[in-house]
C-alpha cells in the first residue's frame, strides 16, 4: 500500500490493484480502437469514484492486464456501479472478452496478489 497526501495533508492509504481478463482474438484490433477515445464522461465517472493511476496493457494474444491505485476498490467498484454511464460501456464492452456469458467485464475483474513491490 502507498500513502499519499490529501489536499488538505491528510495521509491516503492507495491500495495497488492488479487484474487479468481475456479479450478475444479476433477482436483485438476493435478493442484497441475504441480505447483510444474513451467516452469523456466515462473518464470523468472513473475519476469520481477513485480509480487513479489507471492502465491497460493488451498482449498479442488477448491478455488484458489492468493496473490502478485506489483507497478502497470494493468501494470504488461500488461507486462504478452505480453510474449509468459504466453500465453501458460494460456491455458495450461485453462482446469483446472471453468470459461466462451474461458477465459483465467489470464484474469479471478478480484483483491479483501482490507478492512483491519495489517503492
């Protein structure tokens, strides 16, 4: 965990979160794209709700590995769930991940342990 300062010098502890998930191959290219230019107020939703520090990584062969910093990420989760804008990305989304149908991407994400961190 990583302290940080509030703006009022108050220390946040930010939990580092890690996650896999499994685009489909023959979506990669499509899936790249529409990262490309997220939609603004979805960007603004995950700011909102704690989701700091946050990237993707794609492999050749559909590997999605997903990092962010937040205080508290069931909370944050929580906080996505609850925006109407992060329903309709995940099932925009939904099509291009290999998962257990009806299973929504955000849903999916099972944080990795951390067995090692250099600060």
């Amino acid at each position: 965990m990583r302290v940080l300062l509030d703006p009022t010098g108050t220390n946040m502890a930010q939990q580092r979160i890690c996650f896999i998930l499994q685009v489909k191959a023959e979506r990669l290219e499509e899936y790249k794209r529409r990262h490309v230019s997220v939609w603004r107020e979805m960007l603004q939703a995950l700011r909102e709700t704690g989701w700091n520090n946050y990237s993707l990584f794609l492999r050749e062969d559909g590997v999605l590995v997903g990092y962010l910093e937040t205080e508290n990420f069931e909370k944050a989760l929580r906080g996505m769930a609850e925006r109407e804008v992060n329903e309709r990305w995940q099932r925009e989304m939904a099509e291009f991940f290999v998962q257990p149908a009806g299973l929504l991407p955000d849903r999916a994400m099972q944080p990795l342990e951390e067995v090692f961190h250099l600060d």
